[in-house]
C-alpha cells in the first residue's frame, strides 16, 4: 500500500480492481487518463462516475501529486462523458467527495456525474 498526501492509497479498493479489470463494470468511456461507468447504485437517471488511471486518494492528492498532462486529460474525459451522455443541454451535476465528512466510500478519487431530472438543492438546509 503506498502514501499518497499522508492518506493511504488502497491497491485492492474496488476502483483500483476495476482499473486493473479483475472486477466489471458497465464502461461508458475510457481513454488513456481515465475510465468512466455506470454506478451500481445510480441515485439518479444518469449516474456515471469517472476515475483517473492512477493512485490517487482524493482531489487535493490528484492535484498535488499526478502529472499535468494526467490532470488535464482526466478534466476532459468528465467534459467528454457529459456531452456524450447528452446531459449538457438540460444541466448535469458534478460530485466528489473527499475523506470521512463527505462520506467517500472508496479511497480512489472519482467524480459523480448526475442527471436525467432536476436534481435540487446541493446540501439540505438543516
């Protein structure tokens, strides 16, 4: 297991499986920076997450740590699924989590692509 940002990176979490193909997932796109799919528990009509193709625990560690050309191309896979997914003209939302308070479930950073319906308020007002 290797440190990434003092977080621990995970080499057998489900992402990091997914990427090395020893577990399926329903891909909707996949280039050499990142691997977009289908998340096995949509919380909406559409609800793809996108991963990059690397070690990364969370944004702050992918933005510190991964090469530019990693960064950019991850970036632009997130803008290539939404177009691709047809979400662009009625409005997508975009998610990641970090760590324990966001409730990251999986120590791979991965962005939420959610859409299909209006999909409300960010954060309930408690």
């Amino acid at each position: 297991m290797s440190v990434k940002n003092g977080a621990p990176y995970d080499d057998n979490n489900i992402f990091a499986r997914i990427l090395r193909g020893e577990i399926a997932a329903k891909t909707v796109f996949e280039n050499d920076h990142a691997l977009a799919f289908h998340d096995i528990n949509p919380q909406a009509p559409v609800h793809v997450l996108v991963i990059p193709k690397g070690p990364y625990v969370s944004m702050a560690d992918f933005a510190a740590d991964a090469p530019a050309e990693l960064v950019t191309g991850f970036f632009r896979a997130v803008g290539q699924v939404a177009r691709q997914l047809g979400l662009e003209e009625d409005g997508y939302r975009i998610l990641a989590n970090a760590g324990m308070n966001s409730h990251q479930e999986v120590p791979h950073l991965h962005v939420h692509i959610f859409g299909g319906k209006p999909l409300g308020p960010m954060l309930s007002r408690a």
